[in-house]
C-alpha cells in the first residue's frame, strides 16, 4: 500500500464512530430510521447488513417515508433498486441480495445513483465499491428484539452526535 493511502485510512480510523443501538420492536427499528433521514445529503451511501429478516428493509421503508412522498416502498427484492425523489436528492434503495456479481450493479445505475443518497441492502455483494464513508449499520438479531452496530467514517462521528447513546 503507498504511503499516503496508508495515512488517509489511519486518518479516516482515527475519525471512525461506533456504536450499538438496542431496538426493542419494528417501531424503535422505524424511530432510528427517521433520525437517520434527517441527517442525510446527497452523496451519502448507507449499509444495511445483516441476516434475512434482521430489519433491513423496515428501516429503509422509515428513511424512505421520512423523505418522500412515496405512499408505499415496495421491497426493491426483485428489481433490486427502487428510486425515489426527496427533496434534496434522489434516495435509491438498493436490495442486492440476487446481484451475481459485484460489477452488475453498474446495469442498476450505481454510479450516478451516488450523486444522490444510496441505501444498500446486502452491501456484501458489492464490498469493494462502497465509498470509504459509507455509514455501515450492522443489524442483529437479539432474542425477538433487534441490535444495530452503526459505524461510519469522515464526519459521521459529528453528524451522528445526538444518537450515540455513549
Ligand atoms: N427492532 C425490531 N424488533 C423486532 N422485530 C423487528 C424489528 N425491526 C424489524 N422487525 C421485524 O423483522 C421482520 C423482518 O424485517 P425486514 O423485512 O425489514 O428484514 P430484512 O432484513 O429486510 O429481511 P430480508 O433479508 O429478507 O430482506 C419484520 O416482521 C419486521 O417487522
Ligand atoms: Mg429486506
């Protein structure tokens, strides 16, 4: 690795913010997607990992509804993007989980989909193309609550402040 992309992953570690959020029921699943809406802009990208029926979907559909005007947010299952126009950008929501290989996401439109706001499900599928500010949300299953280990890099730490519980 060269020096200097050594010194701007050591940068963006050091700027890193981590921490794990308790969602007691599809409603604090949909309350955590709403605050997340509102700190949003253009060029954002957003990893919703996790196993089947982790919430992936239940907290893109709450960002989608906080930004929209879309009446439903069909899940993007087989089409495996969905677009939307909130105010300031265009929210795509992408569900990749039938993408066979990385560099098909292109066919979907990803890289003008990066102008706008970019919600991911099954981000695995394209790992090596995700910006290195991609806030990654990490949901869990906890019993038959949720957990969601939200970590992102760059000015997240600041944008984020208000729903870290540390
Ligand atoms: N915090 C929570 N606690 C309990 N159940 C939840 C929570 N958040 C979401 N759920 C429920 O989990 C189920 C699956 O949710 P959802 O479809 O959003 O998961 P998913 O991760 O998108 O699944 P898939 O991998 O199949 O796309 C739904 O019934 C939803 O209401
Ligand atoms: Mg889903």
């Amino acid at each position: 690795m060269r020096p200097y992309c050594a010194a701007i992953r050591r940068a963006y570690f050091l700027a890193m913010v981590e921490f794990t959020l308790a969602l007691g029921d599809p409603a604090a699943t949909a309350q955590f997607g709403r605050a997340l809406a509102a700190r949003l802009r253009a060029g954002d990208v957003v990893a919703l990992s996790g196993p089947l029926g982790a919430g992936k979907t239940t907290l893109a559909r709450a960002i989608i509804g906080e930004l929209t005007t879309a009446s439903e947010a069909p899940s993007p299952t087989f089409t495996l993007v969905e677009t939307y126009e909130a105010k300031d950008f265009a929210l795509h929501h992408f569900d990749l989980y039938r993408l066979e290989k990385a560099d098909d996401v292109f066919e979907l439109g990803y890289e003008d989909a990066l102008d706008g706001v970019c919600l991911i499900e099954w981000p695995e599928r394209i790992e090596r193309l995700l910006p290195a500010d991609t806030l990654v949300i990490r949901l869990a299953m906890d019993g038959a609550a949720r957990r969601a280990l939200v970590r992102g890099a760059g000015d997240w730490r600041q944008r984020l402040a208000g729903l870290n519980p540390a």
